[in-house]
C-alpha cells in the first residue's frame, strides 16, 4: 500500500489528473457494468423466451389455419359431383367426354385456381388408362412410380408431400359413386400443387432475427433463415429453440435464435444503465473541467491558437513570459509561424521568379533583331519577285515573333496577345494547306488591359497539333472567343480534332510539357489572378475539345 501511494506522489501533476480522473471514474463505471450486465441477461432471457414461445404459437395458429383452409378445399374437391364423375362416368361418346372435361371440369379447376392464388395447379389421377386431359387429368400410374405412393394408398385423409420440383402438394382420394351409406375411397386422387412461397407466407414476420422450419414425416416442407444472421458464424449449441405442438396433419413448426443476440440489453436495463452511466460521465465531467481550468488554462490558449494555425490563419500571435516549459513551448510554437509566413511568402515569391525566369529564357533564344531584319529582307525579296504568298508568310512571322517576344517583357496588351494568336493560326494555315478553317469571335468592347504573354497561342498550339492535324476523317475547325461578360473576361478555345480521353484530361494541367504547354499557362493564371483561376478543359473522344479560362478586368 505504501509503494502505491509513494508511486502516486512521485508523479507529475499532469499525470496524477489523469489517475485521479480514471480512477474516480472506472470505479462505478465497473460497478454499474457488472450489475446491469447480469440484470439485463437474466430479465432479456426470460422475456426473449416468452416472444419466442409467442410467436411459435402464433406459427402454429396461421399455420393451422392454412393447413386447415386446404383440406377443407381438397375435401370438398374431393366429394364434389363434377370432381367424382369425371373418372366413374362411362363415357357413351366422345362428346359427350369432352363436354364433360371442357364445360364442367375446367371451369371448375380454373374458379378454384382463380380464387387461391396460392394454387399452381389441381390434378385428378384418374385410374383409367384412357382418360387424360392436359396437366388437368392424368393417369394414375404417374403416381404409383412414386415411392410415398404406399402411404397414400391406406390413407383415408389428405396427405402432404413436397414434390421434386419444390411444390407442396396435397393429395386426397375420391369417395367411391358406387357404395353407399359408409365413406369408400376409390383408387382415383385429387392433387392440389401449392406455391410454398405464398403458402409460408403467413409466416412471415413472426418475430426478428430467427431461423424456423416446418417438418412432418421425414421431409422439411419449409425453412427461412432471415437475412439479419444469414453468413454469421455462431458457436455450437449457441441457439435457444422453440417448438410448437403438432399440427393436424403432424408438421411441426420449430423456431430458433441464436443465443448471442437474446443477449442484447433489454430496453428497461438500458434506461438504467444509460441513467447511471450518463451520472458518472457528469462527475468525471465536473472534476475534470475543474482540474483542467485550474491547470491547463495555457493549454488551452495554445490549442485555440493552433487551430487557427491549422485553419490557415498565419496572422495570429501568441506570447508567454512564463519561464516554465508550457511558456517555452508557447513562445516556440510563435516563433515556428512567424518562420513558416517567411517561408510561404519566400515560397511564392520563388514560384513566380522561377515562372518569370523560362518566359524569359524563351524568348532570349531568338536574337529578335537578327530575326526581324532576315524577314524584312524575306519580305522585299518576294514583293520584288511577286512571291505574295511568300510575303505573307514573312509578314506574319515577323507579327508573331514581335508580340511573343514582346520586348522580354512578361505583360502585354490584350489586342497584342489576339495579334500573337492570329498570327500564328495564319502560319500553320500556310504550312498545313489550309485543312483546317478558324472562326473568330472578337468582342469589339475589350478592354486595353494588360494580361500575361503567351496565353493563348499555346492552347491554339495544342488545339491544332494533338486535336486537327492528326484527325484525317473529317475537316479541322477551330473556334477561338474571347468576350467580356460582367467584370471578367472570358477566352474559349475549341477544336473538332481527336478530343481527350477523361483520365487523361487531369493530367493536362499536372503535368509538365516539353514545350510551353497548358501546365504553364494554367499556373501563370493562378498565380497572377488567384488559386480560383486557372483553365478548365472539357472534351468529348472523336469529337471535340473546349479550353475556357477568365481573368479579372483589374489585375489583383
């Protein structure tokens, strides 16, 4: 005894509200579990026993009922005129069998039928080799085959059996026409075949979570397992069973469930133990809010704190001057923020330097005046030899490279940038022999706004190499909008090539080319306009594909 309470002196404060806390509430907890737990077992038990002896009597009650219902039908089958002169009656004409079978037999067979829809189909076994009439009469050798046929023959009463094909059928000799004053059975049997799924259905419901079956004289005529306990592993002998009286005709109806589940907290023990246990939960409440306000007034300032954090609030401050080490760790965790805004901030700045940095790197592999002066000269030369299609060429490549070069700055005016791209469209024009048409759709309000170089010429690019060029069945078209709705402006540009396949189209943006492709666009937008901002492609395979994007009227 003395080691523990050494052990609990010698622990931290932090620890010993935590013993404390645990040990205040697993105590009665313990106590509570134990006393509901046997409680709760034993008043579960007898009352999921009676629900079970109820419900077996009410199986038997409905059962009965059914069994009843069709025994009296086959009963009165049985000893009706038309049912008894079918197979005594010594046909004088054919006719008149037919008469017989058609207007009398049939009606009747089709009326019982029709008001029991449980009812698959009445048979009389005639024994009469030459009587036979569809499903409806047959002869009876086709039963004397049968191997229960012997139990049968002595019976005076209706018989139950279950069919190879899974029918229940109930079979009942027909009195003798030609004896009277005692009941004489002829060797001539009526069979009612019943769907077993509509007969059980009264069954069903009975109780929850059970298995039942219903036997008689060796053969299973029924058996329902309830979807709840179907596929779980029970242990042996771990099923409480219930089995009823038997019936009139010697079924037996057992109901079983599995032990386990009887075990389940009875609803009046639940009330108790929720009662209690809610009682505890609030004492250990109490006592710990009290120790923790008193204790963790700090703790609780940093988790506030850290949450914010973890929200992404980057701006918020916290400060201790207390030397302990809650203060130390306080004053460490401000200092990892203020680290952690520098290196976001430095992080973006990189970023956006680095974008800088291959636009620019881009453009300096052209000597632009080199290149101008070589197509001007182009120029003249075709002029002076009246070469108009080479003029044109050089004219439009000396406006591409101008407004994509654009002096090494990053920014250019909107009407450079659809200067930049139709000039460009033009030149793969020409070099392609015109097997693509381009419509334009031109806002004539833009705005004289300036947006990043290069945002449209490689979606153009791509529209035309990987969607129109390699699509050989059909002529390219290409459609290129740019419009200003509200205070954005919106850029489309769509193309009948090839199209994407859907789980490549993430990829797209994700992905870094080995030219200046849609990655690079997609982040240059981002990072100038926001996260919000950037290119959205839809496309549908052998069909089309659409590349839409907007940016602000006034650059944030």
């Amino acid at each position: 005894m003395n080691h523990l309470l050494n052990f609990y002196l010698n622990l931290k404060y932090k620890s010993k509200l935590i013993f404390t806390c645990i040990l205040v509430g697993l105590i009665p907890l313990i106590l509570l579990g134990v006393f509901c737990y046997y409680q709760t077992i034993s008043l579960l038990l007898d009352r999921e026993k009676s629900a079970l002896s109820l419900a077996v009597g009410t199986a038997y009650n409905s059962l009965s009922y059914q069994v009843k219902t069709y025994e009296n039908l086959i009963s009165y089958l049985a000893h009706s005129e038309t049912i008894v002169e079918v197979p005594s009656r010594d046909y004088q004409s054919v006719m008149e069998k037919f008469e017989l079978l058609n207007y009398e037999y049939d009606v009747l067979i089709k009326d019982i039928s029709t008001q029991h829809p449980e009812i698959s189909q009445i048979t009389l076994y005639a024994d009469r080799a030459d009587l036979c009439h569809g499903s409806q009469l047959r002869p009876l050798a086709d039963l004397e085959e049968e191997s229960w046929y012997a139990t049968l023959a002595d019976a005076a009463r209706p018989i139950w059996h279950l069919d190879k094909e899974g029918y229940l059928c109930l079979f009942q000799k027909i009195p003798s026409p030609f004896i009277s004053y005692v009941t004489s059975y002829s060797n001539h049997v009526l069979c009612i075949r019943l769907r077993p799924k509509q007969f059980f259905d009264v069954l069903a419901g009975i109780s929850s979570d059970y298995h039942l079956s219903v036997t008689g004289g060796g053969e299973t005529f029924y058996e329902f397992t309830e979807e709840s306990i179907i596929g779980n592993s029970y242990p042996h002998g771990g099923w409480t069973t219930e089995t009823s009286s038997p019936l009139s005709n010697n079924w037996i109806v057992t109901l079983e469930k599995p032990f386990i589940l009887l075990a389940a907290p009875a609803n009046r023990m639940i009330g108790i133990i929720l009662m209690i246990t809610l009682v505890c939960i609030f004492l250990i409440y109490i006592v710990s809010s009290f120790l923790s306000e008193f204790f963790a007034q700090k703790v609780n300032l940093l988790l506030s704190t850290m949450l914010q954090v973890e929200k992404g609030n980057l701006s918020t401050h916290i400060h201790d001057d207390c030397p302990d080490e809650m203060g130390k760790l306080t004053n460490s965790f401000q200092h990892m923020i203020e680290e952690l805004n520098r290196l976001v901030v430095a992080d973006y700045k990189n970023k956006f330097i680095l974008k800088e940095t291959q636009l620019m790197a881009l453009q300096a592999q052209i000597n632009p005046h080199f290149l101008y002066n070589c197509l001007s000269q182009i120029n003249s030369k075709a002029l002076l030899n009246h070469q108009a299609e080479i003029s044109l060429m050089a004219q439009l490549l000396s406006t591409f490279y101008r407004t994509t070069l654009n002096k090494g700055k990053s920014e250019t005016l909107l009407v450079n940038e659809i200067k930049n791209v139709k000039a460009y469209i033009d030149i793969q024009r020409i070099l392609n022999d015109n097997v693509f048409d381009v419509a334009y759709q031109i806002d004539e309000n833009l705005p004289k706004q300036e947006v990043p170089n290069l945002l449209l010429q490689p979606l153009v690019e791509n529209a035309i190499v990987h969607g129109i060029l390699p699509n050989k069945k059909r002529h390219g078209n290409l459609f290129l909008t740019v419009s200003l709705v509200n205070d954005h402006i919106h850029f489309t540009v769509m193309d009948n090539g090839l199209g994407i396949l859907p789980e490549k189209i993430p990829l797209l943006t994700q992905t870094q080319s080995a030219g200046y492709g849609l990655k690079n666009v997609h982040e240059r937008l981002q990072l100038t306009y926001g996260g919000e901002y950037g290119l959205k492609i839809n496309s549908i395979p052998n069909e089309s594909t659409m590349i839409t994007f907007t940016i602000p009227l006034q650059k944030r």
